[in-house]
C-alpha cells in the first residue's frame, strides 16, 4: 500500500468514526485545513517536476476528494441524528394544558350601553349620535338655554379656547343636544312637513367636577319620542317597561317627582324603589317598605314648545317626550358597583372583576355565545 493510500484509509476511517460535529470539525482541520496533512502534500506538487507531478498528482487530488467526500457524508449523518434526537426529545405534548393567555373583557359601561340598545330596539327606538365637541346653540340655546339662562350655570361647563368675537365650541354637557341635531335632520328631509320620531342617543357627556359619584367625563343616554298626541302616560310607560326589562324583575316601582329642566314643560324626575333583600340593597319592590327607599335614576318631561320649534317641527301638531339617563349610575345599581372613579382608572383588576366577556356575554338576548 502506497503512503497516500495508507493516509487516505486512515483519514477516512477517523471521519467515519468521528462521534460529534466538534470531533469532525477537528478532523478537517487536521487533514483540509492550512496546516493539515492533506495541504501539505498539495503544497507538494509545486515543488516537482512535470513528469513527477503527473505520476503522483491524481493519487494527492484523489486522497483530497475522498478525504472531502468523507466529511460531507458523515456531517450529515451527524446532523441528521443531531436532528432525529431533537425530534425525539422535544416532542409536543397535545394533552398538556395550554398556557395563560390574558383575555380582555367588555367595560361595564359598554355592556350597559348594548343592553339599552337593544332594550329600546325592542321598543322601535333607534340610536342616533351627535359630536362631543358641541356648539353651544346646540348645547343650550336650542334647548331653550339663551344666553345669562341661570341654567347654563347649572352645568359646570367646559368651554374651548376660541378667537376673539367668536362664540367657543363646548365639551357638550349632555346628550340632549342629540334631540335637536336630529329634530333638525327630519324636518329637513321632510320638506318641513315631520315625521314620528324614536330616537336614543347613548354617549360621553363632560362636565368640569369630581367627586366619588362625579367625574369630570361621563356617560349618558338621551331618548327623544316626537310624535302626534303623545303625552306623559306613554313617557311613564316607556320608562317603566325599560326599567323593568334592564334590573330584570317585574316588581319595579317608580316614583314621579314634579322637577325643572329648561327643555321639557312639565319636568320630572324619576326615582326607582329599593328594598333590603338579606341584607342588601336591591332594586324592586316598593321603596316605602321597611329598610326600603327610593333612587334617582333620571330627568325627563314632555318637549318644551320652544324645543320642538327650534328643531324644526310645528309645536301645534307635534309633541313628545325626553328623557336622560346616567349610564354609569345604571351600571353602579345594576353591578353592585361603588366608586364611580374607578370606573376610568383603567385598573386591570377592577376590569377583570367587573368586566363582561365578549364571548359569553349576559346580554338580555342571550349573547354572542347563545
Ligand atoms: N339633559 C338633562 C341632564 O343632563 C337630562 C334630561 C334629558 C332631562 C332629557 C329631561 C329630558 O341633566
């Protein structure tokens, strides 16, 4: 057996046997790399003379491509039981529990909202919206608010920087600019003429206060009925049946108290009974019994003359009825809820304990999920 070809049985016998990448790698350095036993015979072939490089040339080359050959085979030998024994090690287990992965939840006030969407759907009422950013004709003087009305003192108004000689926009205080946003919008598509109208307007109202039960922003739902020969029974009966249908039981009392808002002649007030039920507070029953009494819940009256004028609509043939409810109340009495500030802190827990799930959501029809 020539040298080389003793080399090449050797060199290769060592690859085949080589037990790990970093054994093999060493190995091609050895024979392949600048100071390995293979370049030095090529270095070799420099040094000869043609007669001599053409006898002992193809041996050297041969020894390089086999020594060459060898490495690329056992690598990926190696690295396909590297492989293989990954597959086997790391393999997925189906039945193992998932990990947690954070849910969010449905706001209270958000549930609220789509619960009184759809109560008033059930009653033909349809939702309307108006901007936040309001004009103040909008905000008050359309609804019978003129200018150095005490009234528009009563709403801790937040204005808008305005130019000199212009009259700021407002952070409207109430949704009740809704009612005459859309008076205006039928009056105009009727040619004048108008048409019966059910409206409810659920949104974010601003006034500049804060306590435990105010906040500087918050929610409200406006309903507005206009229609021909509407009076104050169909206005009791809307809000006991929405009532009814929102605290989910049928022994819901109102109270009716004679009150004053500027755009509804004559005003109430509605307050709806509690009584002690184990020892808790809950809606229903009548709030003059033992341990009972009686919540405000919300503001309400027929039209006022001149609101209906300003919306467009003949008060001689048109009347109707308004009201306005604090949304984020309902959800306190609904919810068992306390502190109002709590509810647009943002407080993961308090959201995770109070929210609703979106897949399962108690809405009165039942929810996504039903
Ligand atoms: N806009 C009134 C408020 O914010 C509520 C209300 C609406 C009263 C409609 C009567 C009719 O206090």
């Amino acid at each position: 057996m020539s040298e080389v070809e003793a080399l090449r049985a050797g060199l290769v016998a060592d690859i085949d046997g080589a037990a790990s990448l970093d054994a093999l790698e060493a190995l091609r350095v050895g024979a392949l790399g600048k100071q390995g036993v293979v370049t030095a015979l090529l270095k070799t072939l420099g040094g000869m003379s043609p007669e001599e490089r053409l006898e002992k040339g193809p041996p050297i080359q041969d020894l390089r491509e086999s020594v060459t050959n060898a490495i690329a085979t056992r690598k990926a030998a190696l690295e396909q039981a590297a492989l293989d024994a990954r597959l086997a090690s790391e393999r997925v287990d189906m039945t193992l529990p998932a990990g947690d992965v954070p849910v969010g939840s449905i706001h209270p006030v958000s549930q609220v909202m789509d619960e009184l969407a759809e109560i008033f759907a059930d009653l033909g009422f349809s939702v309307a919206t108006g901007p936040e950013i309001e004009d103040q004709w909008y905000n008050f003087t359309a609804l019978n608010m003129p200018e150095s009305h005490p009234a528009r003192a009563m709403h801790d108004t937040f204005y808008l920087r305005a130019e000199e000689g212009v009259e700021s926009y407002v952070l409207r205080t109430h949704t009740s600019p809704v009612q005459i946003r859309t008076m205006k919008a039928v009056a105009q598509k009727t040619g004048g003429a108008g048409e019966p109208i059910r409206i409810i307007a659920p949104g974010r109202v601003y006034r500049s206060d804060s306590d435990a039960t105010h906040t500087p922003m918050f929610h409200q739902i406006e309903g507005l009925v206009i229609d021909k020969g509407i009076h104050l029974g169909h206005l009791k009966w809307t809000l006991e049946t929405f009532l009814k249908a929102f605290f989910e039981r049928d022994d819901i009392t109102l109270r009716l108290r004679p009150s004053y808002f500027p755009f509804t002649e004559p005003s109430v007030e509605v307050d709806v009974g509690y009584s002690l039920e184990n020892g808790q507070r809950v809606i229903g029953g009548s709030g003059d019994a033992p341990g009972g009494g009686w919540m405000e819940v919300l503001g309400s009256g027929m039209v006022n003359r001149r609101v209906i004028a300003a919306g467009g609509f003949d008060p001689d043939q048109w009347q109707g009825f308004a009201f306005g409810i604090g949304i984020d109340r309902l959800a306190m009495l609904k919810y068992g809820m306390n502190d109002l500030r709590a509810f647009f802190d943002g407080d993961l827990r308090w959201l995770k304990h109070y929210g609703f799930s979106a897949l399962d959501v108690p809405t009165l029809s039942g929810g996504v999920g039903a």
